[in-house]
C-alpha cells in the first residue's frame, strides 16, 4: 500500500477517533480515579495505589513477554496469507498464559520483599491483590496485539474503554465496602477478568489452532524468538515513564510519592496522546519497513511526529490553564505542591512527543534485539538521573531527571534507526534533502 494512499483513508481518520474516544475516556477515568482516591482515603493511599499500579504494569511485561508485539507484527503483514491469522494468534496465546501464570506465582511470592524495600506494607498487601490479574492481562494483551495488527482499531479502543471503566467502578465498590487502601490492588485483577470474555468475543480463536502441529510448532518458536528478545524493550519501555515513581518509593514516604504522583496522573494522561498515533501507525509502518520504501517511511513518521506534536500540544495546554484551578478541591496544598513538577514534566515530554510514534522503529524493522538495546540505554540514562538527583533534591530532582531523559531518548530513537535502518540522518531526516 502506498504511504500517501493510507494517509488519505477515511479509516484511518475513523480509527483515530474511535481511539481518541477511547484515550478521552482513558484520561477522564484516570483523573476520576486519582480525585476520588485523594479526596475519601487521603494522599498517602494516592502514593501507595499509584506504586502498586506502576510496579504492576512492569510486571507485566514478563508476563506478556512481547508476544503481544510479536502478535501485532506478523498479523500486520498476513495480506497474502490471512489463513495463517489462527495459527499466529493460537501460538500467542498459549504462550502467555504459561507465562502469565509464571509471572503471577512470582509477584505473590515476592510481594512482601516489595514491601519491605518499599518501607511500606500496603503495597507489599496490594500487589498480593494485584498478582493474579498478570495471567490474565498477558492472554488480554495479545489479543488486543491480534486485533491493532488485523487494524479492528474500534473493537481495540472498546477494549481499553471497558478496562478503565472496570477499574474505577472497582475501587468505588472496595470504598463503599469501607476496605482498607491498599484493596485497591484487587481493581486491576477484577478488570483483567471482566475484559477476557470480550477479547475472546472479538477475536473469536478458533480450537482447531490449538492443534499442536508443525505450523503450530513453528510459530510457538518464532513467537517465543521475537518475544524473547523484545522482553527487555516491553520491560523498559512500560518503567521509563514509571522509574520516577519506582525510585521515590525507595527514597521518600507514601505521602511525598502520592504528591509526585497526582502530577504523574496527568503525565501518563498526556502520554497516551502520542501513544494513540502510534498503535494506529504500527501496522502500516511494519509494511513499509518490510517493503523497503525508506522515501515513503520517511515522509508517514514525519506526518506521525507532526500530528503527534499538534496533538500533543494542544491537549497540554489545556491542562496547564486547568490545572491550578484544581486547588480549592484537594486537601494539604497538593496542587499548589505539585504544579512546578508537572511543568517540568511537560516541558521534557513536549520534545519526546516527536518521536513517540516512532519509539518501535526498530521493533517494527525486525529487530527486537536492538530494540531492546535501545530501550535499555534510555531507561538506564533515566534511572541514573534519577539516582543522582532524588537524594539531593527529591520530588524536583525526579522531574528535572525524567524530563532531561524524555529529551534524550528524543535523539537516541531517531539515531538508533540511522544505525540499524540505514534511515540516514535518522528517519525524521531521511529524504529531506531530496524530498519527492
């Protein structure tokens, strides 16, 4: 398919603003949430909920093991053999539920350790909850890699929607029945569970995939070799915008984590608006990458950085007007204390969203072994900003250090696919001297 083409689809523009409806939902469940937690259990379980959440999401990589990404990439690129669809997905499957469920058994058993380097029993009791949810958010995981790769970007963003939405209703229901905080834990198993049956539902897996054969046998293989090599990136990039919360947790109390965090609510919010061009621009740049067309690949990612720059920016925006206004309804000067951290977030974050779209290039190349080498050096630059600046300056050393990484990882994607694509110049410079 031609790059110009695709741009000018109308489905294109109707999947973005399904998931844009579904981001919007995202964000506004997400900002409920955060205000609900603040205002009926206090700061400091906004601190202990948001170390939880950040420490299971990053366990959850290990549970998926990249054999979503795999998942998205080989559905992405079975035009000629949409026959293989089954099989490629079966595979999948069944290797993240072992892996899921390995990932769960391990997050129990280490549970109270976490709480105990954490200085904080909630967590190490919420994370507890939180385990078994993992099996199941890895088999989630892939199935929604299956339905972004087949482009069924409605049915993906429904998805999303329903987990969000079980989440929140979850907490409501543990407040109403007066639990202690740290059951919040338990929303994102409950959520897990509740999004299965649609999934399912959606991609309608058929037993006959499950039959173990050579072609079963043969995509289990080149799942498990993707997936292997991608894990460091899935890893990574899931705890790059999460390290900051991870190492204050080590350094400061639940209550000082809980005044960065409602900062951080907003950043992972804004996150998403460059996170949305990118699952929806996957697919078509892993076909562009496989058909070799560096002029047309260059000229989709820098339509991709600039939409994802306007969006970006106009959302942000909007919450730096609003943002103060949200004093008067949040106890101790939480806004007041937090507003310089989520300026500084945001000014980093702005150079990032750039490059969002285009974060797994390399991924999306082929490559998931230099993939993950990249991630590793972004998150190991950012963690070691972080260590450096949080014992001498605490919730302002994180923010300057997260957001001096986001503008690095900025340069080191766009380097990263002169090294590994031959996109001269970086794939946002590819072609600009002889544009067609």
């Amino acid at each position: 398919m031609v790059e110009g083409k695709f741009w000018l689809q109308s489905k294109f523009l109707n999947d973005a603003a399904w998931n844009y409806g579904a981001f919007a939902v995202m964000a506004a469940t997400g900002v409920i949430l955060n205000f609900f937690i603040v205002g009926y259990f206090g700061i400091e379980a906004l601190g202990v909920f948001n170390q939880i959440y950040a420490l299971y999401v990053v366990a959850a990589q290990f549970a998926v093991m990249g054999f979503h990404d795999s998942a998205q990439k080989h559905t992405s690129q079975m035009d000629a053999k949409p026959e293989n669809i089954g099989v490629v997905s079966a595979a999948a499957l069944l290797l993240a539920t072992g892996f899921g469920l390995i990932s769960a058994l391990g997050v129990y058993l280490l549970s109270h350790l976490v709480g105990v380097l954490a200085d904080s029993q909630a967590v190490g009791n919420g994370l507890v909850l939180a385990a078994p949810g993992l099996m199941f958010f890895a088999v989630n995981k892939v199935l929604m890699g299956v339905l972004n790769g087949v482009r069924r970007m409605k049915a993906f963003a429904a998805a999303q929607t329903l987990r969000v939405s079980v989440i929140l209703i979850s907490c409501l229901m543990i407040a109403w029945l007066e639990q202690p905080h740290y059951v919040l834990g338990l929303s994102f198993t409950i959520a897990e569970v509740a999004l299965l049956p649609l999934l399912i539902y959606l991609v309608r897996p058929r037993l006959g995939d499950f039959q173990f054969n050579e072609k079963l046998k043969h995509w289990l293989k080149a799942h498990f070799h993707f997936g292997s090599r991608a894990l460091i990136n899935g890893f990574l990039a899931e705890s790059y915008i999460r390290i900051d919360i991870i190492m204050l947790g080590v350094f400061v109390s639940d209550y000082n984590v809980g005044i960065y965090s409602f900062a951080a609510l907003f950043i992972e919010g804004l996150f998403q608006v460059p996170v949305v061009i990118r699952t929806l621009a996957n697919p078509e740049l892993a076909r562009l990458l496989k058909a070799d067309d560096k002029e047309a690949t260059g000229r989709f990612c820098r339509k991709m950085a600039m939409i994802s720059l306007a969006a970006f920016t106009m959302i942000a925006a909007g919450v730096l007007v609003v943002y103060p206004y949200l004093g008067p309804y949040f106890p101790d000067n939480l806004v007041e204390l937090s507003h310089p951290i989520l300026l500084v977030l945001i000014g980093g974050l702005l150079i990032y969203s750039v490059m969002i779209p285009m974060d797994h290039i390399v991924l999306q190349g082929g490559h998931p072994g230099s993939q993950s080498l990249l991630m590793t050096f972004n998150v190991t630059i950012n963690a070691l900003l972080n260590l450096a600046l949080i014992p001498f300056f605490g919730l302002y050393g994180a923010c300057s250090a997260t957001a001096a990484s986001f503008v690095i990882a900025t340069i080191t994607i766009n380097g990263a696919s002169w090294k590994w694509l031959d996109f001269r110049g970086g794939v946002l410079l590819y072609g600009l001297r002889n544009p067609k």
